[in-house]
C-alpha cells in the first residue's frame, strides 16, 4: 500500500509541474505575440507620421515684422523726391492686411508694392514699402543742414498697428559753407568781387544763378567732381562807403523735371580809403566838464601815400569838442557837458590830385557826475 501511495502521488506532483508549465508557456507565447503585434502597429522613430511643421518664430495672430523701428538716414540733399524702401515681413499664420499707411509730414507719399491703399501679405511672405519724401519742406529754404523726422503708421485689421520712424539731417539742394561778404574800399576801384565753392546735389540739372539788381552779377562755373561749382559775384565800384545787401536767386530741376529755387543774401561793404591807428572807438570815462584827449594816425587801406587831410568833428549839445590836424596825426579833445555815454563823430577827407575820400569814424566818451 505504501508504494501505490508514493506512486500516486508522484503521479499528481507529476501533473501538477505539466500544467504550471503549460500556463508559464502560454504567459511567455503571449507576451511574445503581442511585443510582435506593437512592434508592427507602433512606428520607429515616428516612422510613417505625418510631418508637423515647425512653430519656431511663428506667431498666431497677425503680426508683422521690420528690420528696425527707427531709421537714420544721415546727411541727405533737400530733394523734391528723396525715395527710401522699407521691407516689412508677415510673422504670423494667417494673411495680415494693412488697410492703410499714414505718415506725419504731408511731405511724404507710401506705396505699397507700387500701388497706394489697403495691402495684403500671406505668411512668411515680404513687401516693400516705398517712400517719397519732398526734403525741400523740412530744409526750410535754408543754406544750412538741419534735422527731419517722419513718422509712419500701418494700420492692420483688429485695431492692431506698427509704428516706424525716419529720421537725419536735410542739407539744401544748394550748400554754400560760408557768408558771402565782399569788402572793397570806395573809389579805389572799379568794383569788387568773391570767388567762393557752391555743393550742389549730384542729381540736379540745368543749374543757374541770378542776381536781384543790375549792380552784382553772379555765375557758375563746374569744379572737378559731381555737383561741386565755383561761384564767382561780382559787385560795381561805389563812390562812397556804404553797406549794402543784393540776393542771389538759384535755379534747378530734378531729372523727373521737378523745379527747385533758392536764395541766398550777398552783404557788400565798401569803406574809405582812410583809416585810423589806433582803433579806439570808446575814449574812456571822464568827469562832466573835464576834457579828454586822443592821438591817431591817418593811413591809407590801399597803401597808397597820404594826401592833405582834413578833419570834421560832429557833437551833440551835450558834448563839447576840438580836433586839429598835423600832418597825417588827428588830435582829439571832448569834454561831456552830462552825465552818461556821450557819442560823436570824426569826417576825415583826404584832398589829392584826382579823388576825394570821406571816412566817417563813431567815438564815445562816458561823463561822470562832478563829486560833491
């Protein structure tokens, strides 16, 4: 009997160890098929997916973009057509429009793409915005440079805007670097003149120059590079000294035929031929009634000899006064009869053999109340 149970039981521990091997087979054949099965179903690295585009730099919303918010455009010539491009790009998803571009100087027209109004940009995609800028109106009508700014908006749809600006400094169309002062010495001569450089723009043509009276004559002649000239003025002899002022007037045109005009002031002083050393127009401070003395010597500007000099003194009420001449020296002696600054005048006229010069030179003399 003990065998029989020993057999048996080996029998069923037997079975037992079959079955648990069948169903640890089962687990494992079933963990196989199914590694297989999401092997086959689940792509590598994204195998077999449709792409997805990259959102890097996009943004959602209608957006644009420019290369910089504010623009300096240096030293440019005041120009009736100064053109300037813009590039702006659409950053986003969707189609921007820009239903209008406004600017703050009326000086200023904006195309879009060559055409003027509401513009349309698809994603991703450029346009060039073209300005046309009149730089005359900023210059003023001056010869010298000054500063410009524009300001432009584009209005997009949603009440969504951009703002950039545009800003330098105008030089006029016609540029002269100094004062045209001409100086001559009365009835020395026939008439003076100046000879001075004028810049002009490169662009301009048909350049010429007039003169407000018949007395100065203007011209130009082309100096060695682009848009550089020699002016040269020239103004009639005057038989006594005197100041006055004659306007240029300078004339060109664009290539596209626009007209631009300048004027420019010419000052001409002619004095006498006589002078005095020293030059001392204030004689200083004395008390009322006490007189104050001064020494000068009579000489020629164009350094021609001396002739016979004679001497006129002009005062006031207030002011009492003698001068004598010997020789070429003026001998000065005032006396303020008031208190305050007290002025008068030295007529100088030197009698030759075939001219008369007048010279006319301004003093003063300050009085002091007597001490009591």
């Amino acid at each position: 009997p003990r065998q029989k149970m020993r057999k048996q039981r080996s029998l069923c521990t037997g079975n037992g160890f079959m079955r648990k091997s069948k169903i640890a087979f089962l687990i494992t054949a079933g963990l196989t098929i199914g590694c297989v099965v999401m092997g086959i179903l689940i792509p590598k690295d994204n195998e077999g997916l449709p792409e997805v585009a990259s959102t890097e730099n996009v943004i959602p919303a209608p957006a644009l973009s420019i290369p910089e918010s504010s623009l300096n455009l240096g030293i440019v010539w005041a120009t009736p057509t100064f053109r300037w491009q813009i590039p702006i790009t659409n950053v986003s998803r969707t189609n921007v429009v820009v239903s209008e571009f406004a600017t703050s100087c009326s000086c200023t027209v904006v195309n879009a793409d060559g055409e003027q109004g509401s513009l349309t940009i698809p994603p991703g995609e450029t346009r060039m915005i073209d300005l046309s800028i009149d730089l005359r109106q900023a210059n003023h009508g001056d010869f010298d440079v000054q500063p410009f700014a524009v300001n432009l908006m584009a209005e997009l749809q949603n009440s969504l805007s951009i703002n950039w600006s545009l800003k330098g400094q105008v030089r006029s169309a016609f540029h002269i670097s100094e004062s045209l002062l001409i100086e001559g010495i009365a009835k020395s001569n026939k008439g003076v003149s100046l000879r001075t450089k004028l810049q002009a723009c490169p662009e301009l043509i048909q350049l010429i120059v007039k003169s407000s009276a018949s007395d100065v004559t203007a011209a130009l002649s082309p100096g060695k590079s682009a848009g550089e000239y020699w002016l040269e003025i020239c103004a009639d002899g005057r038989q006594d000294p005197c100041k006055f002022t004659r306007t240029l007037f300078f004339e060109a045109s664009d290539l596209e035929g626009n007209s631009i005009a300048m004027e420019w002031p010419v000052t001409i002083v002619y004095d006498s031929d006589l002078s005095l050393k020293p030059q001392i127009p204030h004689l200083g401070v004395t008390e009322i009634k006490k007189f104050v003395e001064a020494e000068f010597s009579v000489v020629r500007r164009s350094g021609k000899p001396t002739g016979v000099v004679t001497a006129e003194l002009v005062c006031s009420d207030n002011l009492v006064g003698e001068c004598t001449v010997v020789g070429s020296l003026i001998r000065l002696r005032v006396s303020p009869q008031v208190p305050g600054n007290q002025g008068f005048q030295l007529i100088l006229s030197e009698i030759g053999a075939t001219e008369r010069n007048d010279g006319v030179f301004p003093f003063t003399v300050y009085g002091l109340s007597k001490k009591p």
